[in-house]
C-alpha cells in the first residue's frame, strides 16, 4: 500500500487534515462574509472590490483552484469517514435516544452535503450568473461588474431569500460544531479553556451567518436598492 | 410493578433476530434491573422457554459484563451506572421499555442481547500495554509521580471495557475506550518509552477491527459507567500527532558482521 | 492413596525460598518452547501466571469463561493489597507482615508459604508500577498507604476503591502483550469441565465452547488451575454470579486432595439482602470500618430512626467487646459479633438484618470533604441500592460469604495431589489458614501467579518425564464422555420443571444457615441429610431449555449448580469434623464463656485434605502444621 494510502487509513489523520481543509474553508467563509458587508458602502465600494479581485486573474485563479482543491480534500475525506462510519454499525437501533450529542454534531453529514449542494448552487447563481440573471447587461457605470446589481436583483426575489436563508442555517448547524471540533481533533485540551473551545464555534457560527443575513434582510427589506 | 418489556430476541449470530414483547409483573422497586431479568428468566425456565440470554457476571459495576442499551441509552437512563447498579425504582411504574443488545459492526451478537466484544481485547492487544517482564523491576518509590498525575491516570484507567462508548456512539467508534488506555500508560512515566508505537498501533487495530471514526458528539461520555472523560479523546490525538511527527527516527543502521560469531 | 508431602525445603524460614529457588531445576530455553501449560482462569493468579510463563517462553494455552480475560471477579475487589514495604516507617516488616497473616489465619496455615508470601510482597509492588498501576500517590509522588482489615501498621497499597480492578488490568495487559507475541494463546469463552490424567499425571482438560457447545480435549505438560473460590455455593455472596466450583472439584474428583473446604470467610460489611428476588450481596469495603463505627440500639424495641438515637442509648458492641481494637478486629470476628447481636434481637432494617455503620463522627471531627474523598465512590453505591444518603443517615450491613480459605491441597511448589496439576490463588487453599486478612487476597493471586509457580513449575518441568500425547488419547476420550454424559443427564431432566436457581438458593439456605458463620454438629448431621435429597430431586426435576450444541447459559448454570450440590457435602463432613473453633470456623460446642472461639491445638493443628471416593464418603488426610519459628497464641482482640 502507498504511503499515502496507509496515512489517511487512519481516522485520526484523515480528521486532522479534513479540518485542516475545513479550516481553510471556514476563513474563506469569513473573509467572504467581510468582503461582501462592503455592500452596505454602497454600489460603488462593493463593486471595486469586485473589480480589484478581478483584476488579478492570477491571484484569482489560484485562490480559486487552490479553494476547489481545499473543499474537495474536506468533501472527500469527510465523505470517506461518514461512509466508514455508517459500515460500522449495520443495524441500527429500534429506540435510540441521545443525552450529550448535539443535533449539528449528529447531522454533520447531511448538512455538509446540503451545504455542498447550496455551495453549486450559490456559485452558478451569484458567481456564474448562469440561474436568474439580472436582465441588464449586469455592468455598472463604470463598466464594472455590478454586483451589487446582481446581489439586490437576487435578494428582492422571496424565493432565493428563502434558499439562502435556508443555506445559512445550514452553514451556521455544521460551522457550531466543526469550529469547536478542531480544538479536540487537533487534541488541545485545557482545564481552564475547554468552555471557551466548546464556544468557538456557535460563536464563529454566528459571526459569519448573522453577516450573511444582515446583507440578505438588508435587501429584502428594502434598505439596500439600486 | 409492572413493566411492558420488548426485548430484542435473536437465535444466533447468522439468524434473523426481532422483539418480543413480555410482561413483567410483581417487579419490586428494590429489584436491580438485572434482577427483573432474572425473574423474568425463572419463568421461561419453568415453561419450558429459552431464558433471555444476557452478559452479567460481578452485577457491582465493575466488570463490565452487562450491556444493554435500555431505551435507546447503553446501559440506561442513569448516568455513570452500569446495567447491574440500575433499578427499578428508576422507572415508572406500567411503562414500556425497550431492551437492545450493544449496535456495532465490531460487535457481532452470539445471542438476543449477549454480543461477541472480543475487538476491544485485539485492541488492548496490539499495545494496550507496558512491555516488561515479572521479576527486576525498580522499588515503586523510584520513579516519582505526582498525585495530580497519578490521579489522572486513575480516571483514565478505571474504564471498564464494557463497550458502552461504542454502543452509544453515532459511528460506533472505540475512540474513548482506545484513549482511556493510551492516555493512562502515557501519563506515566513507565509508559513513556513505548508512547509512539503504543498510539498507533491501538489506532490501527482499532480501524482494522471496523470501528468508526470519532464524531466529536461525545455520546460516549455520556453513558460511560465511569465517567471517563472525552479530554482523554484529545489527549489521544494529541499523542497520535506527536508519534506522527516524532515517530519518524532517523532509522537505526544494522551493524556490520563482526568476525566473531555468535 | 494420597500421600500428603508438603515439600517444604529445610532450613532457616528466611532461606527457605531462596533454597528452593537454587536447588530447583530449570528448563533450558530450547525446551521451554516445546512446552506447552494450559492456565485454566485468568483473574490476577492466572492472568499472571499466564503471562510470565509465555514470558519464560512456555508455550500457554490460557482459558476463562468470560468473554474476556479481564472481567475475573479479581476486578471486584475494592480495599487493597499489602505489602511489607514499610515506607510509612511505623514498624512493618516481612516478619511482621508473616506474623500477621499466620495469626490472622489463626494458626492454621503453612509457616513456610506464609513467610515466603511476606517476602514476595514487596516484589509484587514494584512489579505492578512498572505495569503501569495507578496506585494512589502522595503529593511528593510516593506510593501512598492505609491501614486496612484488623493490621496495626500502614501498610495496604491502593487504587482508590478499585485495587483489585487495576492489579488484574496490569496482569491482563501483561497477557495481552505475550497473546501478541505469540506466547499465549487465549480462550474466552471457555468453560474447564474436566482433568485428563494420564498415568498419575495431569495432563489436559476437557472443556466447553460456550459458543457453539462444542466439547473437547487439550493436553499439554502441566495444567494450572487458578479458577477461584466457592462462595456462590451459599447462592447469596459477594461473588460474581458466574463464580463456581466446577473446575477445582472435578479435579477433586479426579484425585486432588481438597483442603480445608469448610474455612468460608464472611466478610462483614456488606449491604443487607432485602427480599428473595435478590442475586447477589454487594460488599462495602472493609476500610469503611477505619472510620465508621458499628452500633445498634440499646434497646432491641427501640425503632426510631437512627439519627433521633442519643449516644447514649446506642451500643457500640465492637468497641464494647474488643476495646484494644475496636471496630478493625478482623473479619472473622467483626462478621459473627454482628450476627451474634442480630440473632439477640438487637438487628436493624428489614427483618432485623443489619447494624448501623455511623460516619456522623467522622464527618463531625474532619469534615464531609474528607469522608467524600475517601469514600465517595462507596457512599454513591450505597444510596443506588437502597436509596439511602450515608453521609445523613448510618448505613446499614450484614456479613456475607466472601472469600473461601479452602481450596485444592497444595505443597510448597503450588502443586496439588496429581502431579503436573498446580493450582493458584483462592483455588488452593494455602496461605490464609482459617480466616483471610484483608488485602491479603490480591497479594496472594500475585505471588502465586507473578512469582512463585514460574519457579516451581520449571522444576517438575525439568525432572518429569511425560511422552507426547494426542488429544485422542484414551485418558481423553474418558474424560470427554464423563462430560458428555453429564451434559446429557442435564438436558434430560423434564420433570416438574423448577429450575437450577431454586435448588441454588434452597442448597444455600441450608448452608448459610447450618454451615455459614457458626455451625454445630446437629445441624450439620442434618445439612448432610438434606443435601443429598436435595440432589437428589434436582437430578429428577431440574428443567434446563434448549440445546447443548449452542450458547446455553441455563446449561452452564446448571452445571455448576449440580457441583456445588455435591461440593456442599464435603463442605459439611470437613466442618463437623473440625471439633474446634478457629478463624471463620466456628463451633458453637467449642467456645469460651464469653463465646470467643476455643481453638484445639492439640488435636487439630492440621490441614484437612479429603479424597473423593466414588459412592463413599470422603477420607481425611492429615497434614500436621509444625510450628517452628512461630508460638501459637489465642488469637485475641480483645
């Protein structure tokens, strides 16, 4: 067997680099979430920010495909383990009654694959422009892309409100349990600390959806328009 | 009192197991659950009927043996109690409950509610241990351990192997059992020397054994007779990171043949 | 004709070990590999033993019934284990550990065997920390100490109340590391039905896969049991419910001389039975008696609630009868003063079946903080069965059968009647004479296992000389059918369907009642009539379900219940043979005035060892205990 194949034969080694992945995935989240509360500078700001990012297809392309690869190496171990997992126990049981295990910390599977699924979604959406285009030629005055445009043409729509609503939850379900979960996986433990560790992630979890929502609301409820 | 029991029946390892469902009366608060069994049991015997086969064997709580999972809670709705210390006067009077044999694929059942948990003997067996031989060992005061360390150590090692943790756990993952041991052995000095090869060998075995991976839920503290605590679970990983790192020697060169022979 | 040689090596008691561990033979490393021991048990004499033989590089075939080696009922014992390390400086030593122990046993054990156990102990600790052992440290990080069980001296070495938990996970681990290697093979879930003897010697056992049913036969060179003790012959005991006599009295059966099977200990601080459902007795550790103390009221009419009881009107009875030691006078004394004020009409709780076990001094004069780290654990059992909080009102307990000083008769090599067949720990009845101190049974299993049988067997290893032999050989084909037949007897029985466990318990009523912690001659005559009768309807009623060819619970059951329905017998004509009172045995002809026991030195100053005959009764041989280098006194507490 290659070597390669014996390490991540291991749980405890394939955990330790899929949250190293997941990790990545979560400062993405937050630098995502931060970049786009630019949205409430107005058209103007957002839009350059955009454009900055666009201008350097290089750095672009690489945070791009190094992300894709980040995101594939967390989805494909996490898959492998939650198949693992579920061979492990072939019957299951008729009365089954959890006392310490949190709902996002038993459903991380199914809200890492809903995420996934909002993830494509988000991307051929708001990204690729592929679902819903805005009708115009979607550039703004200064012939830059107008996202801003695209983000109040998407969140007037109570439809896709309703998805991304739905995609944060989920995100913030799976970020309260996988933030906290590092501490441990990475096997930081401390007497004095452990209750901060356990907050880290509803707190992260938090932090980044109450952002997301903030720019959501905001359209939705009209205090953000073109 | 008087109990509605559905208890999962099953021949042997490759029949087809089910509930059934019996009724037991005249059960008195003071009787330990195991003990409602028993009676249970005397009255098949007396009918000619197969008696309920469950594992009980010290019915203290420290043996291990028991394992039920006792509407849908590995040894039941008390915490830090094995099956043998639950009774009844825990439950109220004319419920139904629910009796399941321990759920793993590591666990295959022998018989209705007595499961096969040799795997976690093959995991003790791969490096649960310190390698030393009987006789020369150094006066016990030689070596020096803080109270706080060896008192640690204790609540590692008082695990049990009864099998609870997996039976509770979502992917039926021996983590806590196989991190109670390695986190005992690595608290002490005497086990310092073989700490590297220690973690990775029971994290091996405990894979090939078919265990799943641990989910972080921390059921498995949850149920645990003895309150072993999912910080040994880091400290497990923590251990397993350092033998990932340190494990890798510069390798030992083999001596050239002298002229002398042995 | 059994021939009782004790083999004890001659010279000073401090170089008696020493001698024989030069002048045995050994086995040179070549040989060992072709050598194979079965260890029937694997508690801390066997799991031991097991180990440093596959160490030694005998090949071992190690087999328990459990479904792992490490649930042996060693893991229950709570309090302890001594050792002569004297790190407290308060006066120990192995001699002092030796007197202790041949006194505690009342003068009725090997000198020689109990001074070596002495010495052994202080190898035992150390073993046990290189192992890994968690034993309780002081804050400067030595091993830290307790009085326990009638001693003077500092001298138990614990794990919180797990000791005999953490001592049989070293020794179990121990194991693990030689199955690993190769050393060991083992079986769990395996049940030792019989002994294959070939030409006078042990060489195999016949046993049960408790799985599929399956029957066969093992041989090897030399086979060691280390199967525990009887207690469960009295149905409500502290033992595990898997606890049974089988292994050692079907080599009883087959020629090892059984001694002393009578010496029972009652331990007692246990929790008092309260209905007839109950399957077991829970002990509460000995060393709640360091700081509870025992009373009953004044006044037998007196039922008000212990609390609303002024001091005053309290009889403190242990205090009272033995002033120099108070409520630590060893088991034996503590377990009939209890009884004694309990058949007076003095007993508390349900059906006057108890005395108090106060803390409310202690926790008045060093705080509740002190008691709950000391006790905790215990405190919290106590109140999950009765639902009473100790730490507010006195527990309550009742003696219970415990521990069993009788065993397999073995000399100084650990080596029963048949040759090759060595028996370890509470299975042989060696070092703890008529009465166990306490934390002195983890001591023994150790010594036996770790340090002692290692030598001996190598000796008879290397001066025997026995011819290979196949496990079709015909010794085992007998063995094998004696089984067989027997397992058939007990599936056939439809009669008027009662099941094993009502002749279990009605065999230890009479037992407990005739045979327990005092006995006399008339009711033990009786107990001899009852018994058979009793097996006797068995035989023809006992119903046991399904199949021999599959995992059978009822069926094992059974089986040990018909063993200890013949093992009780020979329990009876050992104790009414036994015309004194020594340790837990206790004649109720022979006492003093003030009902202290009366030993006979002069007539009885010997180890009953019995030899089955078939369709007889059992006949005694005596081996004389010579008391060289210790006086034996009157064992007083008083």
């Amino acid at each position: 067997m290659s070597r390669v194949k014996v390490f991540f034969n291991s749980s405890v080694n394939s955990k330790i680099v899929a949250s190293l992945a997941g990790l990545g995935l979560v400062g993405f989240v937050i630098f995502h979430m931060l970049g786009n509360l630019q949205v409430f500078e107005g058209s103007d700001a957002i839009n350059g920010y955009a454009s900055i990012l666009r201008d350097m297809p290089i750095l672009l392309w690489t945070a791009r495909v190094g992300l894709l690869a980040v995101a594939g190496v967390h989805v494909g171990l996490t898959l492998r383990l939650a198949l693992r997992n579920r061979q492990a126990r072939s019957v299951a049981y008729a009365a089954r009654r959890y006392r310490f295990a949190s709902v996002a910390s038993r459903t991380m599977a199914l809200t890492g694959s809903l995420l996934l699924m909002f993830i494509i979604f988000h991307l051929l959406h708001l990204t690729a422009g592929v679902i819903d285009p805005p009708a115009l030629d979607g550039l703004d005055a200064q012939g830059r892309i107008d996202v801003y445009g695209k983000i109040v043409h998407a969140f007037s729509n109570p439809l896709y409100v309703g998805i991304y609503v739905a995609g944060q939850l989920v995100l913030g379900l799976h970020l309260s349990h996988a933030v906290s979960s590092v501490f441990q996986t990475w096997g930081i433990e401390h007497a004095a600390l452990d209750h901060l560790f356990k907050l880290a992630g509803p707190g992260v979890a938090l932090f980044v959806v109450l952002g997301n929502l903030a720019i959501i609301f905001a359209v939705f409820l009209g205090l953000l328009r073109t | 009192m008087k109990f509605t029991l559905r208890i999962w029946r099953q021949g042997g390892p490759n029949e087809r197991g089910g509930f059934v469902t019996y009724l037991a009366d005249e059960v008195s608060p003071d009787m330990s659950f195991l003990e409602m069994l028993d009676a249970l049991n005397q009255r098949l015997i007396a009918a000619g009927e197969e008696p309920v086969a469950f594992e009980h064997d010290c019915r203290e709580g420290i043996c291990g043996s028991c394992s039920l999972v006792i509407d849908g809670v590995p040894h039941g709705p008390d915490r830090g109690v094995t099956t043998c210390q639950l009774y009844m006067r825990r439950f109220a009077d004319e419920k139904t409950i629910t009796i399941e044999p321990w759920r793993a694929k590591a666990f295959p059942i022998i018989k209705d509610l007595v499961v096969d948990r040799r795997a976690l003997d093959r995991i003790m067996q791969a490096g649960g241990y310190i390698s030393v031989n009987t006789g020369g060992a150094v006066d016990g005061n030689t070596l020096l351990i803080g109270k706080d360390e060896a008192e640690t150590a204790m609540d590692a090692a008082s695990c049990i192997g009864c099998g609870a943790c997996v039976a509770a756990c979502k992917n039926a993952s021996a983590m806590l059992f196989v991190a109670a041991k390695v986190s005992h052995l690595a608290m002490l000095p005497q086990g310092k020397p073989e700490r590297t090869r220690r973690v990775m060998a029971m994290v091996q075995a405990m894979e090939r054994e078919g265990f799943g991976s641990c989910g972080n839920q921390y059921e498995c503290e949850a149920v645990c007779p003895k309150h072993v605590s999912v910080r040994f679970i880091a400290m497990l990983n923590r251990e397993y990171l350092r033998s990932g790192i340190l494990g890798t020697k510069i390798p030992a060169r083999s001596d050239p043949p002298h002229g002398e022979s042995y | 004709m059994i021939m009782l040689d004790p083999n004890v090596p001659a010279g000073p008691l401090e170089m008696k070990w020493d001698r024989r561990r030069f002048s045995g033979h050994l086995v040179s490393p070549a040989n060992k590999r072709r050598i194979k021991i079965i260890v029937v048990g694997t508690g801390l004499a066997g799991a031991s033993a097991a180990s440093t033989l596959g160490q030694l590089g005998y090949q071992v075939e190690c087999f328990c019934f459990h479904d792992s080696p490490r649930r042996a009922h060693s893991i229950a014992a709570q309090g302890g284990i001594n050792a002569a390390k004297n790190y407290q400086d308060d006066g120990d030593s192995v001699a002092r550990l030796f007197y202790d122990t041949i006194k505690g046993g009342d003068f009725r054990s090997r000198e020689a065997n109990v001074y070596r156990l002495a010495q052994i102990s202080t190898q035992i600790i150390d073993q046990c920390v290189a192992l890994g052992v968690p034993f309780a440290r002081e804050y400067g990080g030595q091993l830290a100490n307790r009085s326990f069980g009638g001693v003077q001296v500092s001298r138990t070495f614990y794990c919180r109340g797990q000791t005999g938990q953490q001592l049989l996970l070293g020794a179990y681990s121990a194991l693990c590391w030689q199955i690993e290697r190769g050393q060991v093979t083992m079986r769990p879930r395996t049940e030792m039905l019989d002994v294959i003897v070939v030409d006078g010697h042990a060489r195999g056992i016949v046993v049960r896969d408790l799985v599929t049913g399956r029957l066969s036969a093992h041989t090897a060179h030399a086979v060691v049991l280390a199967t525990g003790g009887y207690s469960n012959v009295y149905y409500l005991s502290t033992n595990a419910s898997g606890c049974n006599v089988t292994a050692t009295y079907r080599a009883w059966k087959q020629g090892a001389a059984f001694a002393n099977p009578s010496f029972t200990q009652i331990h007692p601080t246990a929790i008092p039975p309260v209905g007839a459902h109950q399957a077991k007795l829970t002990l509460m550790s000995e060393s709640l008696r360091n700081d509870g103390r025992l009373w009953v009221p004044v006044s037998p009419s007196d039922r008000r609630p212990p609390n609303e009881i002024p001091p005053s009107e309290r009889d403190y009875f242990l205090e009272r009868r033995y002033p120099r030691f108070g409520n630590l006078v060893p088991r034996d004394v503590a377990s009939r003063a209890v009884k004694a004020i309990c058949d007076e009409g003095y007993g508390v709780g349900p059906g006057g079946q108890g005395v108090y076990l106060d803390f409310s001094d202690v926790i008045w004069q060093q705080g509740i903080d002190v008691v709950r780290e000391r006790y905790g654990n215990l405190f919290e059992m106590y109140e999950r069965i009765t639902g009473e909080n100790a730490y507010e009102v006195p527990m309550r307990i009742y003696p219970a059968p415990h521990y069993t000083m009788g065993g397999l008769w073995v000399d100084y090599n650990l080596m029963s009647t048949i040759p090759g067949l060595f028996v370890v720990g509470e299975a042989n009845f060696a070092d703890h004479g008529a009465n166990r101190l306490g934390a002195s049974s983890l001591m023994q299993g150790l010594a036996d296992g770790y340090f002692i049988l290692p030598y001996t067997i190598g000796h008879y290893l290397a001066t025997v000389d026995s011819p290979p032999i196949t496990e079709d050989h015909s010794a085992s084909r007998a063995a094998l059918e004696r089984v067989e037949a027997r397992l058939k007897k007990l599936l056939q029985g439809k009669g008027r369907q009662r099941t094993a466990s009502s002749f279990h318990r009605a065999l230890g009523k009479i037992l407990w009642d005739h045979c327990g912690m005092s006995r006399c001659a008339a009711g033990l005559r009786g107990a001899l009539e009852a018994i058979p009768s009793l097996r006797e309807e068995f035989w023809r009623d006992v119903v046991v379900p399904g199949s021999g060819e599959a995992f059978n619970q009822e069926l094992e059951y059974a089986g040990r219940v018909a063993d200890f329905l013949e093992f009780a017998e020979l329990m009876c004509h050992d104790a009414l043979h036994r015309e004194e009172s020594c340790g837990a045995h206790f004649r109720e002809e022979y006492q003093t005035e003030e009902g202290e026991p009366r030993r006979d030195d002069e007539r009885f100053a010997y180890v009953a060892a019995w030899e089955y005959r078939e369709g007889e009764t059992p006949v005694l041989h005596k081996e004389p205990l010579n008391f060289e280098f210790v006086q034996p006194t009157t064992r007083s507490y008083q």
